[in-house]
C-alpha cells in the first residue's frame, strides 16, 4: 500500500472494478470517487434510492475497504439525482462508472 496519489487512484479504480461485479442495476446513473488518501469517498447516483440502493452501497463498500488496510476508510452515499438533470463531478472527484443516457447535443 502506498500514499502515492497515483499510485492510491490506480488501487482504487481496480478494487472499484471488482467490488461492482453483479451490482450495477438499471436505475444506477453513474459512481464518482474521490481517493484522497487515506479516505475514499464515492457518490452513487441513482434515479431514485431505495433501501435495496442503500443496501448495494453498502455492499460494494464492504468489498471495497476490504482491498485496504488502516487507515484507509470509507465515505460511500447513496444519492437520488432524476434522468432529466445532468450528472456532474464534484471537485476532485472522478467517474468509475456512468451507464449510457440519451444524446446531449
């Protein structure tokens, strides 16, 4: 484990990358992270959250703080954000996964 930020991302992205396996559903919008070591942060936007959205969350942070060892810790919510309005990043926050909407021209 290492507290290079490149090197904390890459260790991210990858534990991200297994821990959604099964667990992406179709009313997940998108996830951004923000590792800032030795805090991970992520969003996870959904259409609407219900306690089974709160549930996967919960889940995927399980598998995620798993992949690391203290003090690394976890901030994961659960946000409701409706189709018509566009997802956005907040300050250093990076996409992990956005499903395919409708064209924006």
């Amino acid at each position: 484990m290492t507290t290079d930020p490149n090197s904390f991302l890459i260790e991210v992205l990858l534990s991200f990358q297994r821990a959604l396996w099964d667990m992406v559903t179709p009313t997940l919008r998108a996830i951004a992270v923000k590792p800032s070591y030795p805090l991970i942060e992520a969003r996870f936007i959904y259409e609407v959250v219900s306690d089974e959205e709160q549930e996967i969350v919960d889940e995927v942070g399980a598998y995620v703080i798993a992949d690391f060892l203290p003090p690394v810790d976890i901030r994961f919510t659960a946000v409701a954000l409706p189709g018509e309005v566009e997802r956005e990043l907040e300050s250093g926050e990076r996409w992990v996964y956005r499903r395919r909407e409708g064209e924006t021209h």
